[in-house]
C-alpha cells in the first residue's frame, strides 16, 4: 500500500468514525424532540385522525373482491396493512415446493414477508404489491437472476440481454429493499425526484408512462400489468383490523408515527412538523451537504469544495446515501465493458457525461470503469460520478480530454487506454509515465514517449 492509499484509507476510517458519532447525536436530539401536541379523547370515538398523519400516500386495502383490471390503476403508495406472518401464510404454500433453476434449492421468495414489509417501509409502497411484482419477474424467486444476481424485479434487464443488463446486489434481502427503492424513487414517486415529471404510482403507469417524456415503460411484455395484477389480486386481507387502524399504525415517515394510547386519557398525536420545523429536522440528518456543480446551458461549472475531502464527504451526504436520482446511463448510447454492475450515477453526473458524448459525437461511448460500490474504494468512482473512457489511440485520448475541459470539466486525467472524467472538483493528476492533462494545449500527441 503506498503512502496515498494509506492516507486515503485513515482520511476515510476518520469520516466513518466522526460520521457515527454525529449520527448518534442526531438520533439522540430526535428522540428528545418532540412536535407532539394532547388532545383529550372522547369516549366511543377515535382519538386520532388520519388527516393529522402525512405518510407517503394512501391506498385501498380490499384487495381480494378486486379484479386485476381494477388493482392495475389502483395506486400502490402507502401501506398494505399487512403483518410478516400474514404475507407468509400467503407466500409460503406458493413457494415451498419450487426449486430454482440455478442452485435447486428451494425458491427464494420462501418465508420473506420480513422483507417485504421492510422494503414497504423505506420505499413507501405497499408490500403485497411488492411481493406480487417480484413474483411474476423472478418466477416465484426461482429465476437464475433472482438466484445469481438477487435481483427479483429484473430491473436493469434488457431484452437483448436481460442476465448482463440485470443488476446485481450482494444478498437476497437487499435485493427486494434496494430495487424496491429505485422502483419508488424511478416510478411510485417520480415527481418528488424529477423535475417536471409525474408519478407513475399504479402498475399500469408504470408500464404506460403518462405522457411523452413524462416516465419510462418498465417491460416490454403487454401482459406484464395483467400478470402481477392477478397475483396480487389473491393476496391476504390485513387480519389486525380495518383499513383505517391500519393506516394508523403504519406511517412511512419517522416523523409522522401516530402515538396512541396516552397517558391519563389523552391521545398523543404528531400533527406532523410545519414546513419550517420539517426543513430544521432534515438539515440536521446529513453532517455533509456536498455541492454536485451545476450545468448552464451546454456548459458544465464544476463544484467549489476540497478536493481531498471531497468523495469522503460525498460518501455520507444525503444525495448518495439515499441514492436520490441515481440511476443508470442509456445503454443505447453507453457501453459498459467492466459489466452493467458498474452502470450507476448521479443525475448531474448523467446529464454531464450524455452531454460529453453528445460534443464528441460517439454513437456509442465504451466505458472501461465507471461507478465501483467497493467500500474500500475512496475516489470518484465509488460514488457514481465519474467515468473512465475508452481511448484506442493518443490522439483520440487528447481529443477526449480537449472537449471535456471545454464542456466545463476539471477533474481530467489521461491514462493507458483511457481518459478520466469527473463532475468532481478540479484535479490534477497522472497516472504511470503518462503526461499530465492541464487543459487544451498541454499535453501533445508527441508527448506519449512510452507509447499508448
């Protein structure tokens, strides 16, 4: 390990530790804030109101009664109701006897209602819907992508090449909550995290997209929206009560939680926070607020920050530990050759680097590295804003870098076969015996003395 790595390795360690430290001192200050407010109850009616409450949304709980045409519009935010023990009543006679085409164990989905009811509280949609979507793609979890890259939506699937195209996460478990939350984020909640755009909230948005350019188709397949409709259509009714005691007991947000039963005869009810005390709650959450540049017209203006705290910082700031607007590249216009794993970015990195192979006028741009989720890695890559482009020749690694800088980009370095970039600070750097890019006019074809 040389002495850069290794300061790298204690700077990052440093920002773990300090990091959990003002974690726990915001998880302290929550506890003890309180926007609560007692109101006295009376006798024979309900001493909270669901108006009162703000949750990611709401949604009807007959589901069985209900024909697939009717769940297909039926909106998905909001909560099922439903407890773990009751989606694995449902869940586990469909799955106990199915093997899986990979490894043939018994199918992936058996005894996962935990799961489920986890991704349903931290993407904000409904669980039985949920477990119905990832039924129908992984063939009730015994699909080779469920089993292989565990992943149970086929999300990233193309039809060209659904196994390459599907991403890959490290456990069954974070499979389910983590594509969950991209569906939400890309799909259920569309509007909140892209500008201009509509919620596509119900199974049929989201295979029939509201308008032009208003969303993306998630399959190809016509029968898709019927398919997981009848699946969910035989889903359980929630046991512990109505639909609206359920509702109660089930809000998504940490700072809506309805509180019941207070002491003396009173209710305690979170009228949830003002505007004002909801913007002070939130600032407090994140210890980093990382600027992201900004682009102006066809133009890139990189951040203002230090660059060596930069990825550090990056690393536990809001936009990239809750993934807002990640997503991936096109893969009509981006070619990735280390594996569609590595097909992840920031929205401002997309826009910039769509923009950069717009001005070099690639058809296609081949991407030997692009974002790394290896935790041990410290640079720009392991947050999903930076690219490494193939170059085949030097004078087309010049051209490359040229027309970056040019575009706005400060963060270029031109390596064996490849042109860094990076939506980062400015930095300069090299990379072996190559010469170091300091804009237009500083590195020649000629100075490559050890070849390309």
């Amino acid at each position: 390990m040389t002495k850069k790595q290794k300061w790298n390795q204690d700077q990052y360690i440093k920002h773990l530790v300090d990091g959990k430290k003002a974690y726990e001192e915001r998880k302290k200050f929550l506890k003890e804030f309180s926007l609560s407010k007692k109101v006295e109850s009376t006798k024979g009616e309900s001493s909270s109101s669901d108006s009162n409450a703000t949750s990611y949304g709401k949604s009807g709980y007959t589901i069985n009664g209900k024909t697939p045409s009717e769940l297909a519009k039926l909106s998905l935010k909001g909560s099922s109701g439903l407890t773990a023990d009751e989606l694995n009543a449902w869940l586990n006679p469909r799955t106990k006897d199915k093997v899986c085409n990979n490894c043939g164990q018994r199918s992936h989905m058996y005894n996962t209602g935990a799961w489920f009811i986890e991704a349903e509280k931290q993407a904000g949609y409904r669980a039985d819907a949920i477990a119905a979507h990832a039924a129908e793609e992984s063939g009730w979890g015994t699909s080779s992508i469920a089993c292989k890259k565990k992943n149970f939506f086929g999300y990233g699937a193309v039809d060209s090449d659904p196994y390459n195209g599907a991403y890959k996460w490290d456990t069954h478990k974070d499979g389910f909550i983590s594509a969950a939350k991209l569906i939400s984020h890309g799909y259920i909640y569309r509007s909140k995290y892209y500008k201009g755009q509509k919620d596509q909230d119900s199974y049929w948005l989201m295979n029939n997209p509201p308008s032009a350019n208003k969303g993306h188709r998630y399959a190809s397949n016509n029968l898709w929206v019927n398919n997981i409709c009848t699946i969910w259509s035989n889903a359980p009714q929630p046991k512990s009560g109505s639909s609206d005691k359920s509702a109660k007991a089930k809000s998504i947000s940490t700072f809506d939680e309805v509180v019941s039963e207070g002491e003396k005869g009173y209710s305690i009810i979170n009228q949830g926070p003002t505007p004002e005390e909801k913007e002070y709650l939130l600032a407090l959450k994140y210890a980093y607020k990382v600027p992201l540049g900004d682009i102006k017209g066809n133009y890139f203006i990189a951040p203002k920050y230090q660059r060596k705290n930069y990825v550090a910082d990056l690393k536990q700031s809001q936009s990239f530990v809750e993934k807002i607007g990640y997503a991936p590249l096109p893969n009509s216009r981006f070619i990735h050759i280390s594996g569609p794993e590595e097909n992840y970015y920031s929205e401002k990195a997309r826009d910039v680097f769509m923009l950069l192979q717009n001005k070099l006028r690639y058809k296609q741009m081949i991407i030997s590295r692009g974002f790394d989720p290896d935790p041990n890695n410290l640079t720009s890559h392991s947050v999903g804003i930076a690219i490494d482009i193939h170059a085949p020749n030097a004078i087309e690694a010049v051209r490359i870098a040229d027309t970056a800088w040019l575009l706005g980009i400060r963060s270029i370095s031109i390596g064996p076969k490849f042109v860094h970039v990076d939506i980062g600070p400015e930095s300069v750097w090299g990379y072996d015996n190559m010469p170091i890019y300091r804009g237009p006019g500083s590195v020649k074809v000629g100075d490559f003395r050890y070849g390309f």
